[in-house]
C-alpha cells in the first residue's frame, strides 16, 4: 500500500469518527464505558481531564 493510499483512508476515518472537544476520549462524553459501567478514566463525568 502506498503512503497516500493510508492518507486517504485516516481521512475517511476521521470523517466518520465524532469526537468533541474537552469530551472523555475513553467514553465520548458519555460517562459509561463499553460495558455500561462509569468510565474510569474521567470517573463518570464526561469530560476530559487528562487536558490532551
């Protein structure tokens, strides 16, 4: 595969991935894990606090 082949697949990713900022990138901004359990990197909150 060629290097603007992979670039052209990271930009359709992106475009399809919602990602909000100062949202919890474990949870989405949800609070839950996949489980359906708190998040426990931003303990259920939501939000970013890692400040990445």
């Amino acid at each position: 595969m060629e290097p603007e082949e992979l670039d052209a697949g990271w930009t359709d990713i992106l475009a399809t991935v919602l990602l909000a900022h100062s949202h919890c990138c474990t949870c989405n901004g949800t609070g839950l894990d996949g489980d359906g359990d708190t998040c426990r990197d931003c303990d259920g909150t939501g939000i970013d606090n890692h400040g990445a």
